[in-house]
C-alpha cells in the first residue's frame, strides 16, 4: 500500500510507493516546491487517508498557496484612523452624610491646572515671519544696495577715466562728459594715441638763407587727435648730436588738434648757432611730451 504524506511547507499530498521509500531511505522531495523532508515523519493517519486516496487533486486545489507575483505587485494603501472615543470616567461612588455617622460627605479632588493637558494652538494658513528671517531679508538687500553703490561708482570712474577718449569716439557724449567733470575737477583735453601721428615726410634743405627743415604730419586714424611735439636732432657725418631741439606745437605754429585723417605741413627755418663741424644728417621723433 502507498504512502500518503503531505508537504511541510507548501502542504502537498501525493503517494509515494514503499519500495521507492526504501531505496531513498525515508526521505521524500516535494513535486511542487522542492523542499525535502522524512516521508514516514509527515503521513497522516487514517482519518485522512481515505479522503487523500480518493482525490489528491482535490486536496491540491484546496492546499493554501501563496502567489508572490500578487505580493510583489501589491502596494501598500493607508490605514484608515478611526477615531476612537475616550473612555467613560468611571463613577466614584460618594457616601451621603448622616447625622448619626456624623462625617461630611467626602468632595471630590478638583482637577489641578498643572494636570491638565495644555491647550493646542490652532493652525491658520498665515505664519508670522521669524525676526530670523527678516533680519537675513534685511541684510541681503543691504548687500545689494551697496553693490549698486559700488557698481555705479566704477562706472563714473571710468567715464572719468576714459573722458578723452569717449569724447573723441562719441562727440554726443561731450555735454554729460562735461557735467560728469564738473564736480570731479578734470577737464576734457584731445585724445592723445602714441602711434596716431605719423610723420608723413621730412627733409632738411641748405639755402642762401641758411638750413630749412620741412616737415609733414598726418593723423593715420579715424578719430581727432592731439597734436604732437617734434624732437629734431643734427648731426655731423660720424653721426655725432651737433644739436638737439623740442619743438612744441605752439612753436610750430600747429594747431592742438588733428581731425581724421588731416595732414599737416610746415617749414621751418634752423638756425644751428655756432656750430664747427658742418652738419650733415638729422633725425626726427614725434611724441607726446
């Protein structure tokens, strides 16, 4: 006769022949869940062994299964509250008073403020601000206003700074230049660019009248410049300085500005002095003093 033993952990019945129960020596592996387990140790009795033999499938559609796949899906929902009501004070029985007892009736201890529950503030949408939060506030706008000062007080610096030069780019920009001067003291002058002035041409010629020096100037960019000095240097055939002069616009006879792109020509007559070796070459550098 089978053996009819049932699973311990997914409760499986199923049959298992004597002779196989001998040669796996008692032990016995679950079809289902694969859990091995002693045969003899888990059989039931006879009670259930008629309704075992006489459908196992059926005791198989009626064993508890667990579907992890439902359990994997499954989320969690809230736990409703419910509200519970508080427990009813029970009733302290208080003996009447009699003459012939002659005790007072016993009062009851009032309830002290100290145990009683504090009262709860309510909850409105509108919270005060923390003087926390307001003293941050008031520092960060600080912190912006002082920006700003500093921000507007670069760029009155360089307006000052660069005047010649906006003047010159931007001739609409003078009048505010001018008012922005005004209280800083400063005064708006040409715009001075060392390699503005070029000298275009140049030649010493000797004459009856003595040595003449020509000259022109020309202002190679497309914004007005101011003029420049002339430094003219004689020398000798060895190349030695015979004589070294500045010649300063005024004393060119030059005006103190040169529109774009205007060129300037001048002769000038050169009186060396006293001079013992003859004078056969000069040299010739424009610059702003």
């Amino acid at each position: 006769m089978n053996l009819v033993t049932q699973c311990p952990r997914c409760a499986l019945l199923f049959q298992v022949a004597p002779e196989v129960l001998a040669a796996s020596k008692g032990q016995v592996r679950c079809g289902q869940c694969a859990h091995e387990f002693e045969g003899q140790a888990h059989a039931l009795t006879e009670p259930w062994l008629e309704s075992a033999t006489d459908s196992p499938a059926d005791s198989l559609l009626s064993s508890p299964r667990i579907d992890v796949e439902a359990l994997l899906r499954r989320q969690d929902t809230p736990s409703e509250s419910v509200p519970v009501s508080p427990p009813t004070p029970a009733r302290v029985p208080v003996p009447s008073s009699s003459p012939a007892s002659g005790l007072a009736p016993a009062s009851l201890p009032r309830e002290s403020e100290k145990t009683r529950a504090p009262a709860l503030p309510l909850k409105t949408d509108v919270q005060t601000q923390s003087p926390v939060v307001s003293a941050v506030r008031w520092d960060v706008w600080m912190l912006r206003g002082m920006a700003l000062l500093l921000t507007g007080g670069l760029i009155v610096q360089a307006l000052v700074f660069f005047r010649d030069e906006l003047a010159a780019r931007l001739p609409n920009s003078r009048p505010l230049l001018e008012a922005l001067c005004g209280p800083a003291a400063c005064t708006l002058a040409p715009l001075r660019l060392g390699n503005g002035i070029v000298i275009d041409s140049s030649s010493l010629v000797r004459g009856d009248a003595g040595l003449t020096f020509h000259v022109s100037l020309r202002n190679s960019l497309e914004v007005p410049l101011a003029m420049t000095a002339l430094e003219l240097t004689l020398t000798d055939d060895q190349d030695r300085v015979l004589m070294r002069r500045v010649l300063k616009p005024h004393e060119l006879g030059a005006p103190a500005e040169l529109a774009a792109g205007q060129m300037w020509t001048r002769a000038l007559g050169v009186e060396p002095g006293k001079v013992d070796t003859e004078i056969t070459g000069y040299r010739l550098v424009s610059f702003y003093p």
